[in-house]
C-alpha cells in the first residue's frame, strides 16, 4: 500500500472516529411522547446553532434548526472560523480539471459595476477559484464561476466540508438594470 493511500485511510478513520465522539457527546435526551393527533414541537432556537453543540446539530426538518454554521470548525456560518463571514477569495487561474460553480447571491454595488458574489465551494487546494467570466447580453449580464484544484499541491486530501466564499469582479460596463444570470446553473 503507497504512503499516500495510507495517509487517506488515516484521514478517514480520524474523521469517523471525530463523528462518532461527536454524536455520543452531543445526544439529546429522548422527548416526551406526544400524542398522535398533535404535531410534535420543533426544539426551541439555541444561540449555539441548536442541539447544545458549538458548530450544530441540526435535523432536516427542524424548521427553527439554526444549520448556517454546520460545515464550519469555527462555529459561524461560511467560510471564515469564528467570524460568521464568507471566506474572500480571488481568482487564481491555471488550476487543474476546472469546471462551472454555480453561485447563490450576486449584488450589484452602488456603482452599478462591483459585483460581490457569494458562493459554497471546498476548501484549499483541492477547491480554488480559477478564474469568473462575464458575458453581456442586451437583457442579461452572465456571470459563470470556474474553480479546479492546485495542481502544485502534489497527492493530497481534502476534508470535506462546505465553505461559504466571497468574490466581488468589477464589471467592465454598468449593469444598468439588466438580470444577473448564473452561468453555471
């Protein structure tokens, strides 16, 4: 077995081991019964991110469930540990095997022309921003985002979590009320 297979199953094994310790720590109690003809109550909203656990545990369809820091060590939503704030990122082109990212929100600048774009992605160096194109159309501005991986990295791995990041591209001409379209979607 190569080293660098070795390397991935420690990474793993260390990951599920995390889980695990996780989940045994974070448990709940068990809820009261609830009758059948009433619905059961969602849990009140911690500050925490909700479950008593910094970072989250939340249910999928938990309506007061606060997931926007799961994902995210340091415990606030996106990308930067800690602060709550999309991680900033700029455009780093010559990555390898790029490919379309689609973005979430893009909001036009009081100059009609800086455009910041919010979008998930992983993390450095399996997951960089390699360059944002812009097509204008009389109607419509297209933006596309394309991110590959370091190709100077060398054979690593990457956890995977999601990463909220931010760019903001300058536009070469006012948007001028026309519709920000997502290339990648």
């Amino acid at each position: 077995m190569r080293t660098s297979q070795r390397a991935v199953i420690a990474i793993v094994l260390a990951l599920g081991a995390l889980v695990v310790a996780s989940v045994a720590s974070a448990s709940p109690p068990s809820p009261a019964p609830v009758a059948a003809s009433e619905p059961p109550s969602a849990p009140a909203q911690k500050p925490d991110g909700g479950g008593g656990m910094a970072g989250g545990t939340c249910a999928i369809g938990v309506p007061d469930c606060n997931d926007a820091s799961i994902g995210d060590p340091g415990g606030g939503p996106g990308g930067d540990p800690g602060t709550g704030k999309p991680q900033i990122v700029e455009p780093t082109p010559g990555m390898d095997n790029v490919r379309p990212t689609a973005f979430d929100t893009a909001t036009i600048g009081d100059d009609d022309t800086t455009l910041t774009i919010l979008f998930w992605s992983g993390v450095e160096p399996c997951y960089v921003l390699d360059h944002v194109a812009v097509t204008y159309g009389a109607d419509a501005v297209t933006v596309t985002l394309f991110q590959g991986s370091d190709p100077n990295a060398g054979d690593v791995a990457c956890i995977d979590i999601a990463l909220q990041k931010q760019v903001t591209v300058t536009l070469d001409e006012p948007l001028a009320g026309r519709a920000i379209v997502d290339g990648a979607a």
